[in-house]
C-alpha cells in the first residue's frame, strides 16, 4: 500500500542512490539529510510495502513554492504516484502561504516536462549551461489559486 510520510534521515542513502540513477546527478548525501530538520523545506517520500520508492521536496520561501526534486522509482511510473506526491506538497505550501509554484527541469526531460505541464506548470524562461553536464533548464512556473 502507498503511504506518504515526511523525510527520515534513514531514507537518505537509498533516495540519492534512485536520483544519481535517474537524474545523473544528485543533491547528495549531507544536503538531503540536512533538509530533514530544514523548517523552511517540506521533503515527501513515498513508500510501498514498506519500501521507499521515490521523494519530492521543495521550500517556501516567501510566496514561493520552490520544487528542489522529484523521483520515483521507475517500476512505480505511471500510477498516479507521482500526482498524489505532487498534491501533496502543494497542499502544503498553500498552507505556509505559497502562491506560486518554480522549479527547474533538464531541456531533455521530456517525461518530467510533461508531468509539470499536465500539472499546469508553463515554461517561462531557459536557464543557460544549470546542469553539470552543459544542459540548459527550463523554468517552469504556475500560480496557485
Ligand atoms: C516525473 C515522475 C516523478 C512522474 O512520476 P509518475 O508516478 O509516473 O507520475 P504519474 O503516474 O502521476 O503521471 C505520469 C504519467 O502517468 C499517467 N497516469 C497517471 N495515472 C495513471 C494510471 N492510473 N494509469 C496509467 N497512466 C497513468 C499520467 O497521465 C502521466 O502521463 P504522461 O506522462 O503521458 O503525461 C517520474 O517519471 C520520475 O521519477 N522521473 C525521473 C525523475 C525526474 O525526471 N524527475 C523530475 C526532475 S525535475
């Protein structure tokens, strides 16, 4: 069964394994388990069976939802996860007064680019060599109703 919960420190070490696969590259180790005892950030992982299958996180800062991450592991696409962990940490921004919604995509993420879009998200400028490996992103914004 799915369950969402807050980051624990425990998860860290799995998680930035699943994002260094997926993504290529990964907020790492120290930064991740650091966000676990952040107030300004909200960092959601998802488990099956008792599992960890994937996080999403982001802060708030201001009137802005920031997105730092999002991974799923692969064999659990496709399922409406990724949906629900996305609702959810919405929901909560709202709360801490968020209004709009930011985050940073790889030009080439075309799965990614297309959840944000079915989620509302529209691409509002291109930020030139933001990846390790040269690759622009795509910012993506929305406001929040
Ligand atoms: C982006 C990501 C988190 C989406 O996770 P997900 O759990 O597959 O997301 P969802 O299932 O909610 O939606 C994905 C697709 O499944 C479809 N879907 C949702 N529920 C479904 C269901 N019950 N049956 C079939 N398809 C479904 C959605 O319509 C969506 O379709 P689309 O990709 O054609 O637009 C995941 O693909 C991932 O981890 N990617 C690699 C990491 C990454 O790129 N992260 C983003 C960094 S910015």
């Amino acid at each position: 069964m799915l369950k969402l919960r807050d980051l624990w420190i425990s998860d860290v070490e799995k998680l930035v394994e699943l994002e260094a696969k997926l993504l290529g590259e990964t907020i790492g180790s120290e930064m991740l388990a650091n966000e676990a005892r952040n107030p300004l950030a909200k960092f959601i992982v998802a488990t099956y069976a008792k599992q960890v299958i994937g996080y999403i996180g982001g802060w708030v800062v201001a009137d802005e939802l920031e997105i730092i991450n999002f991974v799923i592991d692969p064999g659990y696409w496709h399922q409406g996860i990724g949906q629900k962990m996305f609702n959810r940490l919405i929901e909560d921004a709202k709360t801490k007064g968020a209004k709009t919604i930011c985050l940073e995509v790889k030009e080439n993420n075309q799965r990614a680019v297309n959840f944000y879009t079915l989620q509302g998200l529209k691409k509002v400028r291109v930020r030139k060599n933001y990846y390790h490996d040269g690759k622009d992103a795509i910012v993506m914004m929305k406001e929040l109703l």
